[in-house]
C-alpha cells in the first residue's frame, strides 16, 4: 500500500511539473504567461474530442486573459484572480467531476509553484 501511495505522488508531481510549459519559478507571479500544454492536458485528463476542442479554446481564452492581466498597471492581483476563476468556471462546465477535481489539482499545484495567491489581500 505505502508503494502505491508513493507511486500515485510521483505520478502527480510528474503530470504538475509537464502541465504548465516554461514554467520558471524566479519569485515573480508575472513570469507564467497563463500557457497550458494542451496535448499532455488531454492526455492526464483522458479528454473525448469534444472536451478536447471546448479544453483547448479554454486553454486560448485563459493565455490572453493573463497575458492582458500581466501587462495590467492597476489591479494586477485582481485580474489574474478573476482570469483564474474564469478559468475555473468555464472548465467545470466542460469536464465531468473527476477530471474536474484532476484539473484544480493542477492548476492549484501550479499556482503556488509560480508563486500566484488568489486569496484577496485586505
């Protein structure tokens, strides 16, 4: 069982670290542009060809939105925040629970590894 549980954390660490492309943690949030490699994306979350095409416009959608988010003067944090859960949103209508709960296993994964906090700071 302690095998199993190992294996299943290095599966995991393994699919994290090959989510996000260029992934470059130098302790700025600004350095992950929001790309997804879509193809080992498909791949982790066993996508049929219709979520694989709704995935992939998605996956658009959410570069250009921290691209814009990034580059944003004012309300950066905010911005990033609502392109995140846009992303969220619009992820959940397209994939079944369990690649869903895969899914913000991922990106919450990803989020604290470049260093990205959603919680609002007061």
């Amino acid at each position: 069982m302690k095998k199993l549980g190992m294996t299943l954390v290095a599966a995991l660490a393994f699919s994290v670290s090959v989510f996000a492309e260029g992934v470059e943690n130098n302790g700025a949030s600004a350095s992950w542009d929001g790309t997804i490699n879509k193809a080992k994306l498909t791949k982790y979350l066993n996508l049929n060809s219709v979520q694989d095409e709704k995935v992939a416009d998605i996956c658009d959608f959410f570069k250009e939105e921290m691209t814009l988010a990034n580059r944003s003067k004012t309300n950066r944090d905010k911005k990033v925040r609502n392109a995140v859960y846009a992303n969220l949103k619009l992820m959940k209508q397209t994939l079944d629970a369990k690649q869903y709960s895969s899914y913000v296993r991922l990106m919450a994964m990803t989020l604290n590894n470049k260093g990205i906090k959603l919680e609002e700071s007061k």
